[in-house]
C-alpha cells in the first residue's frame, strides 16, 4: 500500500512544472505594470529634471523648492547666484531650482 503511493507521487513533477510556471505568471504580469505605471514615468520626469537644470542660462527667472522666485545672476557646478531684490543676491543648489518661469514673469 506504501509502496503504490510513493510511485504515484514519483509521476507528479512533470505536471507540477507547468503548473508552478502558470502560477508564476500572475507575478511577472504585475512586475511589467509596475514598471510602467510607476517606474518608467518616474525615470521620464528625472530626464526632464536634469535636462531643465543642464540648460539654465544667466538671466533665467526660476523657482526654487521653497517658493523663492529670483533671477540668475551666476552659475557655478553646483550652486546658482539669485537676484531675489534690488542688491540683494542668494546663493541655493542647482538642485533646489524646480521651475524655470517664462521671460518677464518675475518683477522686483
């Protein structure tokens, strides 16, 4: 009786393989979807973020991540010179800078 079960069982594996790949599937299926609901348009933004702050100009008008809207006066490797008032220059990162504004939107 022992025996005849451990020779039924011996049989299974080849049928378990398929079964184990279709089981597998579901996985790999959210794995795209998360790559492109999450992981591809993230990386598309970053792209757009350093394209944004390779191209700053002197003269750009901008926005950094706290709010503070100024004009470029110098550019260095990692920091940017900001005229936010008549005489009055600030000093932030490159990389706090969120937003270039368009020509003329900034007026002291």
């Amino acid at each position: 009786m022992f025996i005849s079960d451990a020779f039924a069982q011996a049989a299974a594996p080849a049928a378990s393989t398929s079964s184990s790949l279709l089981s597998m599937l579901p996985l790999v299926l959210m794995f795209v979807v998360l790559y492109f609901v999450m992981i591809r348009p993230q990386m598309k933004r970053q792209k757009e973020v350093k394209a944004m702050l390779d191209a700053l100009a002197k003269g750009d008008e901008v926005v950094t991540q706290g709010g503070v809207l100024g004009k470029i006066t110098k550019l260095g490797d990692n920091q940017v010179h900001l005229e936010v008032a008549n005489g009055v220059e600030l000093q932030v990162q490159r990389a706090a800078i969120v937003q270039v504004l368009p020509k003329g939107t900034f007026s002291k």
